[in-house]
C-alpha cells in the first residue's frame, strides 16, 4: 500500500515496540554480533510488511536495546516511506543521563530525527516504565515484541496488550532454528 491509498481509505494503524534490554539480548550490547545483524534485517522487514498494511504510526519507548533499534529502523526507512510517523514515548525526563556515551548520543539523535516527543512523567518514580508502556499499549492497533518468553517488563507489557485486545507480533532476537542449533 502506498501513500495514496492509505489516506484515501484512512487507514493508518499504529504499531507500538516492545522489547528486551542489552542484558537479555543474545549479543548483549554488540550490535556487530551476526545475530544482532541477523534481527535487524528481520525487523526492518517487518516494519516494511507493516507500513505495506497501513501502519503509520510508531511508538518507541527509547530505551537501550530493542526500543532505540527500533527508532532507528523507523527513522532510516523515511527515506523510501516519507509519510510514516515515529513518536518517542519517553518515561521521564532524564532517561538517558545514566548511559554510556555513545548511547545517550544515539537516543539523542532519534530524539531530534522523531516527528513528536511524549513524556509521561518529568521525575522518575517506580511506577514510571509500566505507565509508559500501558500508554503506548492504549495507542497501539499493534505491539511488535522482540520477545521469546523470558518473564519482566516486556512479558509484562504483552500481556497486557493481551489483556486489552491489542494484537501482538512476537519477533523472537534469535529465530527458533538458530536457537537451537546454537
């Protein structure tokens, strides 16, 4: 579907991420790593199938791992997708000002790339994350979860995207087959 037709028949669905964190990521932090190089082409064919169904619209929380990876792919595929939309959906105010070096620049620049900022809270406090992820859960027409079952934040927000009748597309970080070849 392009531009055209997806404003001529006003469908323009929101898809939402949800994923692990560098520390449950098989490749950890390196994103050199062949499944690491591996998952992003799988995700940037997914977000490519996606935006070919009408989705529009996307939701990252900007954390570390899937999320800023996410945002990024969305933000490199405006060049051949203009018309899609990448909204930062961000816990509080100083999430990033712990991070490493590299990684606060890289938040920063989907920050400065992404067409609009969202903050749910200006301080933290403990129940800051699970209120951003119910808030982009409560946007979302879809969840796109780089989830294979381990239990946490991401296991938390697919249930409740569940829960809520949104649908839910897991992308596991490692196919299957690989898992267990490995």
């Amino acid at each position: 579907m392009n531009r055209e037709a997806i404003y001529k028949t006003g469908v323009c669905r929101c898809c939402a991420f949800t994923g692990y964190r560098p520390g449950k990521l098989p490749w950890g932090s390196d994103e050199r790593d062949a499944r690491c190089m591996e998952f992003k082409f799988r995700l940037r064919e997914s977000l490519e199938y996606l935006i070919g169904r009408g989705y529009v619209h996307f939701l990252s929380g900007g954390a570390l791992g899937f999320d800023l990876m996410a945002a990024e792919i969305v933000l490199s595929l405006r060049e051949k997708y203009p018309w899609i939309r990448l909204v930062m959906v961000l816990p509080y105010d100083g999430q990033a000002n712990r991070w490493p070096e590299e990684q606060r620049r890289r938040w920063l620049s989907a920050i400065e790339q992404c067409d609009q900022v969202v903050h749910i809270s200006h301080d933290y406090d403990r129940g800051v994350f699970f209120r951003r992820n119910h808030y982009m859960v409560q946007q979302a027409d879809l969840l796109l979860a780089a989830y294979d079952g381990k239990p946490g934040g991401t296991a938390g927000t697919v249930a409740y995207a569940k829960r809520h009748g949104v649908r839910v597309v897991r992308l596991p970080p490692v196919r299957p087959a690989a898992r267990a070849a490995g």
